[in-house]
C-alpha cells in the first residue's frame, strides 16, 4: 500500500518546515506501507519556494500553483499523488511518529470488519500554540470535532475521491471545501471510522488582539462560502453547520446583545486575560462575537444571492 500525504501550503514556512520533517520520521511497516508526501505551494509569497528547492526530505515531492485557495490544490496534490490512499493534512499540522501506521492498521482493520473499502480514518487534531513542542499539548475539550469529512487529518482511497469529484474549487475564500467533499461522499455511502492514535498537532500562534482584523475577515469569508456550499446542498443540515437559521441569528445577536459585545468593547477584558497568560481564554470568549460576525457574513451573502438572482 503506498499512501500520499497531500498537504496545501500558503505563506506557512516556519510550522510547514516543522511539518514535513516529522512526516520523515515515521515508523511505518515496510510489510504493509510506503508513503510519499506531495506538497502544494497555493503561489505563496514568502521563502517557500525556495526551501522546497533547496529541501533533502526523501519522500518528498512539491509542485506549485498561482494562489487558487486549498481545494485546487488539494485537487492538484491528489492528481500528482502517486499512492491509492490519499492522507489530507494541513501545512500547520505535527505528526507524532506512529500517525501514519496508525492509520493504516485502521483502514485495513476497517476494510477487513466492512468487507470493502468504502470508508475512510479520521485522526485526531490538538490544538496548540506551543512552537518549539507542539506535540505536548494534551488533549482538550475544544478540540473535539464531529465533522464528517474534515482534511486536517483524514485517509481515503484515492479512488473515492476521484468518483465523488474531488474538491469544488470554487471555494476559494476560507472554509467548507472539505465538508462540501464530505457530502458527496456520504451521498456514496462511505463509513467514517475514528482514528485517534492518528494524532496530528494545529499549531497556531498564541492569541493577540493584533490578530481580531484577520480573524473577523475570515469568519465573513467563511459566511460567504457557507452560502456556496448551501447553493450545492440546500438542505436543513447545511443550514445547521453554516449557520443559516434564525436560532443562530438569535443566539449570536443575544450573545453580542445586536453587535454591541465586539472586538472594540472587548479589547480590555481580552488583553487582560492575554496579560494574566490565558490567551486561549480570551480567543474563546472572541469566539462570541466572532461567530456574529460569520452569521453576519452568512446572511450577507445570501441577500446577494437572492439580488442577483
């Protein structure tokens, strides 16, 4: 078996450097698996090109696309992947060294209990804002997701992905290419089967108030995006994830008392919880206002729909 490791990168130098050499360190039986790990620069504009080139990682192999967003180049990354088991992961993602067999044995320990492959492993992603050991981070509460079809950490056979049509890549702004996939996918009947020895590490940069102009920009993307994504499946459940309801209009509007709760009236208590180094804390209660924003963003979008429509 010959799996692909597909991974997007876009301005990530740092955390990918640190990405890709734990992919070298894997402990894999050579009875059962080799792997390749085929990396897609998204036109970064930082020194990514550059390393890539100069980069002696053996299972390496990297190609280049102008900025299109993370699904053409997840698309591009599955196209030029040489294995029949695609592994999605992202470019801030670190892997302990047993991930890869562990989602092997999961596969074929699914495939044997199902008696066919129509499934994929799902590992587990831990959030952490530790640089120099992301893999100390244990695990916590938030980091629990119920995501069908999530690409931070996920294996299929590479033929699903082909007869299911890949990834839309009209989802060119941030969010929900991959659970779009998960949908067409599920349409097939494929069985999600949790993997958690698959531990992979999301590295972000610990929580400044520097960081909310970014933050509230991709929580509107991610709104316009989830009116796409309901565009090609418009479904009561999608409405659910994306936040199209008038409970979440409610909930949000309540919660923010109509906006008023925002990334200028809370800039004292979060710097004070920075100060007091609860940064996590403070990106949590962020979240309030930040998922207004993408409420906002959702039904924003929609009405631009329904104009030109």
């Amino acid at each position: 078996m010959l799996l692909s490791v597909v991974i997007p990168t876009y301005n990530r130098l740092p955390i990918l450097q640190k990405c890709l050499r734990a992919l070298e360190t894997q402990r894999l039986s050579p009875n059962w698996a080799d792997y390749e790990v085929v990396v897609v620069d998204d036109g970064s504009t930082d020194a990514t090109i550059s390393w890539l080139q100069a980069a002696q990682l053996p299972h390496l192999r990297w190609f280049e696309q102008d900025h299109r967003g993370p699904a053409a180049a997840r698309n591009l990354g599955v196209e030029k992947a040489l294995g029949h088991v695609i592994v999605f992961i992202d470019s801030d993602l670190v892997v302990t060294e047993n991930f890869l067999q562990a989602h092997v044995e999961t596969l074929l320990q699914g495939q044997q209990q199902l008696g066919h492959d129509r499934l994929f492993t799902y590992g587990s992603v831990i959030n952490t804002a530790n640089f120099e050991q992301p893999t100390a981070e244990p695990y916590k509460l938030t980091d629990f997701s119920a995501a069908y079809f999530a690409t931070g950490n996920v294996a299929i056979a590479k033929h699903w992905l082909e007869q299911a049509g890949l990834f839309d890549s009209q989802f060119q702004l941030y969010g929900w290419e991959d659970l779009e996939l998960g949908v067409r996918l599920k349409q097939l009947g494929l069985k999600l089967i949790k993997c958690p020895e698959a531990k992979g590490y999301h590295w972000h940069p610990p929580f400044a108030l520097s960081q909310l102009p970014g933050l509230i920009d991709r929580e509107i993307q991610r709104g316009r995006m989830g009116v796409l994504f309901y565009q090609k499946h418009p479904t009561w459940e999608v409405r659910m994830m994306i936040q199209m309801t008038w409970m979440h209009r409610l909930l949000w509007g309540l919660l923010t008392l109509g906006g008023q709760l925002n990334e200028r009236s809370m800039a004292p208590v979060l710097q004070w919880l920075i100060d007091q180094g609860k940064p996590q804390l403070a990106l949590e209660i962020a979240r309030i206002f930040l998922n207004w924003y993408n409420v906002k963003g959702v039904y924003a979008a929609y009405a631009e729909l329904e104009d030109s429509g």
